[in-house]
C-alpha cells in the first residue's frame, strides 16, 4: 500500500502551493486507492493493531495532519491555539467497535509537525493487550496512570483511558 499521500505538505487555507504538486496529480486521484484502505484499515483494524500502525506511519516522516485525521472517516474537528501549537480535536471517529473516543494533535505553528498525538481510548478498552502487542514489537512505552506514552524521535503517541460520558438531560417540573 502506497502511503506516500501521508506525507504531503499540509494545504494552508488561502494559500496555492504549486510545490505540492507530487500528490494531488489527477492520476493519483484515478488510479491510487490507497486513501480508501487505509481508511477501511484504520476503522476495522483492532485497537492494539491501529496502535502499531499509527506508530509505523510517523517512523515513515512526519505525516500531514489533514491526511492523517481523514484516515479516522468523516469527522468533526475542533482548532485551538496555544503559544506555539495548533490543537486538532478529532472527534466522531468511524470504528465499529467504539473502542476510540477522540484524538487530539498538537501541531508546531511554524513546521505544522505532529508532536504529540492523544488517543483517548473508551474505558471498556484492554489497554492491557495494546502493552502486549507493543512488546512483541519490541517497542518501549512507559506506563502513566490510565494509559501509555510511546515517545520516538520528536514525537510521541499518548494513549488514555476515557469514561465514556453520557448526557442527561434535566427535567424541570
């Protein structure tokens, strides 16, 4: 599967790049369906083999923010600003399962790299098995209370745990 679509330059609104031609060439669009597999890999893999996956594509470079939050299905996406770094909150994510609540990513103003990405995983979720996968990988991760830190290269994947909240509405009588 041909992942480099993963690793355009990020489209800024109300700026035409001309240099990001590479990926968006009519006959990627034609012939290309890698965008549509990793979709359907990102909503029906398991929990623990998204983990792995998602830590595969950020050794592969730094992967566009856009493209990697359109992977998770047509979801609704929150901008914040903090000094430095633009906060994406990824929510309404397609998994049949329900096994992933949100996703957070902090990205550099300046470069529009990732460095952090949250996966806030729903509480019924065997983050047990997520630990196990990673160190059959052979893959490092320290343990912080209700979840993982995977840290590599400038960047880092943090899993955690999240009671699923549910919305009661009040009744005045």
């Amino acid at each position: 599967m041909n992942k480099n679509f993963l690793y355009s330059k990020p489209s800024i609104i109300g700026v035409l790049d001309s240099d990001n031609d590479e990926f968006n060439d009519i006959a990627s669009w034609l012939f290309d369906d890698s965008p549509e597999l990793m979709r359907k890999k990102f909503r029906e893999d398991s929990l623990d083999e998204l983990v792995t996956e998602i830590i595969d594509i950020f050794r592969g470079g730094n992967p566009n923010f856009q493209e990697l939050a359109g992977l998770f299905g047509m979801v609704k996406i929150e901008e914040g600003q903090q000094v430095g770094v633009k906060i994406w909150k990824v929510r309404n994510i397609e998994r049949p399962a329900g096994d992933l609540n949100k996703i957070e990513m902090h990205i550099d103003d300046q470069s529009l790299i990732i460095n952090k990405l949250y996966l806030y995983i729903d509480e019924s979720s065997d983050l047990q098995k997520i630990k196990q996968k990673l160190k059959f990988d052979r893959e490092s991760y320290q343990d912080i209370s209700g979840g993982l830190i995977f840290s590599e290269k400038g960047f880092s994947i943090i899993i955690i745990k999240e009671p699923e909240v549910h919305f009661v509405k009040e009744v005045s009588g």
